[in-house]
C-alpha cells in the first residue's frame, strides 16, 4: 500500500499539481501542500509516522498568508518536504532557506601544514647559519644537531643533489629551515652567458619546486663570484642574492675547532655565516657553534627569520 501511495504522489500528483502552482499561481501551494499530505494519510504508513496533521493542514488551507503556507508545509511528512520540487517551490516562497554552499572537504591525509618559521620581532641578537653545496646523507646528522638544539638554519642547495635526495629537502623545509637556491653545476655565473646563468638559476629553482613545492626565495651565486647583471637575472626569478660577512673557509681547513672558532668570534648581531655541510668536519661544529653563539648572546637564526621579507635582486651580506 505505501508503495502504491508513494508510487501515486511522485507519477500523478506532481506532475499534475506542481504547474499549477509556478509563478502567479503559487498561491495554490497549500492545496498542493494538503493533497500531498491527505494522500500520504492514507498510507499505512504515515499513521504509523509522527506526521501528517491533516487537522491542522485542513485549518491552513484556506489561509493565503505566508504563515499558513509555513505551517502547512511544515505538517507536511518529511518524504514530501525532502521531494526536490516540492523543496523548490518552499525556496521560491521563502518558507526554507536555500541550501547552504558546499563546504571544501578538510585537507585529507597524513602532511600537516609545515611549521612556518616566525620572524623574530626585531631580531636584535640573530645570526644565519648557512649552509651550502649540499644536501648530502650527512646533511641529516646536521638537521639532528639543529633540532635537537631547536635552531633554523640555511640551506643553499645544487639541483642535481635536491633531485638525488628529495626527501631529504622535504625534510628541511619540514623542520623549518630556509632552501635556497646555489645553481645546478656550480659555476662562476659572472663568467657565462646571460642565458647560461638563467638556466643555472632556472633549473636550481625548478628541482626545490619539484621536491618541495615552493619556489625559493634566496640564491647564493658559487663562489660568490656574481655582478650586476647576474644580480638582475637572479632578482627576476624572484630571489634575493645571499652572500655573507663571515667566511669560516671550512672548505680549506676540514678542521671542527677551526671552523667553530672562526664562526662565533666573527659573529655579531645580523652577520651570515659561510659554511659547507658537505664537509663532516663542519657538521661536527655545529653544536659548538650553537653553544658558542649563544654564550656571547647571539642567537643563530635561518634567513627567514632574520629577514623575513627579502627583496628580489637586492645583495644581503648581513641584516
Ligand atoms: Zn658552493
């Protein structure tokens, strides 16, 4: 029986009824609105529902008032309110609100939103770290050092290595330490073509983006040999040239107390120190340079810290 009542109401009674009420003849919807429930009444299985008032949808119909039109819709058996053109025609009087927008799904998954380092206000005591020619597998016994010591550094990174081990990258950015770009085959940009150094920063630039997803913000030419139109260049893909204004020359020692002493007495307040995390013995220094930092009241930062907003092209030797 229900079936047959349900069968009755969507073949007949809708198709019959419902273009009676559109437009000028939408004052018809509480007849429409009493014949649905009356049908839907008879079913055995609406007296066995909490619906179908037809008591108090008879008392409603005569009434043309958009409360009459409420009450008699709300009376209504939920089947009959949930049926789509039934819906339509409430929208139109205003009787429901439309449905809300689609709300975007939560990002699903199991990568949380990388922790932005927060520039420090001020930053009055800040040193940069940075580190370049890697990454390397020892570049994680360094990134263990930095957190184990909560410390953000740099990270001035060749495209064939970031290809070689993008995890790795992943997990810099991850911790929150800067990547920037330091070209693809590491040659003296002042001495090549305007097109070869666009390719040397273009491809730097392409493999952090295809290992992290973001562009980087600084270069730091090999060598630091660069000039003004290599600056140009390096400032139209978007990046601020990184040199530096304490050389450890770690390169040339391979000495840990070396290269310790040399970073912390020439650090003061805003400098960029050179160092290479390709050499053990530098990664070895790491923690006695933390140390030694912070017993002169520095405190080592990752560029994105120190400056936050870089300009494009613009030369940084210190803050
Ligand atoms: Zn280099």
């Amino acid at each position: 029986m229900e079936s047959f009542f349900k069968a009755f109401f969507t073949e007949y009674l809708l198709d019959l009824v419902l273009p009676l009420t559109k437009g000028p003849n939408m004052h018809r919807l509480p007849a429409l609105l009493a014949a649905c429930a009356l049908s839907f009444s008879l079913s055995p299985a609406a007296h066995a529902a909490p619906a179908a008032p037809v008591g108090n949808l008879s008392s409603n119909l005569g009434s043309s008032s958009n409360e009459g039109v409420k009450n008699a819709y709300r009376s209504l058996p939920r089947e009959i309110r949930d049926n789509p053109q039934i819906k339509q025609i409430a929208r139109d009087l205003g009787i429901v609100s439309p449905p809300a927008p689609p709300v975007a799904p939560a990002p699903q998954g199991p990568v949380p939103a990388p922790p932005q380092p927060r520039p420090r206000a001020g930053c009055p005591n800040c040193v940069a770290l940075t580190y370049d020619d890697g990454p390397v597998a020892d570049t994680n016994r360094l990134l263990d050092i930095l957190g184990a010591n909560r410390v953000h550094a740099s990270f001035f990174l060749l495209a064939p290595k970031v290809n070689a081990q993008p995890g790795l990258v992943r997990r810099m950015r991850d911790s929150g330490h800067t990547v920037g770009n330091h070209s693809v085959s590491h040659p003296e940009l002042n001495k090549l073509h305007p097109n070869q150094v666009a390719a040397e920063i273009a491809g730097g630039t392409n493999a952090i983006n295809a290992a992290i997803g973001t562009r980087p913000r600084w270069f730091r030419p090999p060598y630091g040999a660069t000039n003004g139109s290599v600056n140009a260049q390096i400032g139209n893909a978007g990046q601020a040239v990184a040199m530096w204004n304490v050389d450890t020359e770690d390169w040339r020692t391979r000495d840990t107390n070396q290269t310790c002493r040399t970073a912390v007495d020439g650090a003061r307040p805003g400098s960029i120190v050179l160092m290479h995390d390709i050499h053990p013995a530098t990664v070895n220094a790491a923690q006695c340079i933390i140390d030694g930092l912070r017993a002169k009241g520095l405190e080592p930062v990752s560029l994105d810290e120190m400056i936050p907003n870089p300009q494009a092209g613009r030369v940084y030797n210190q803050r």
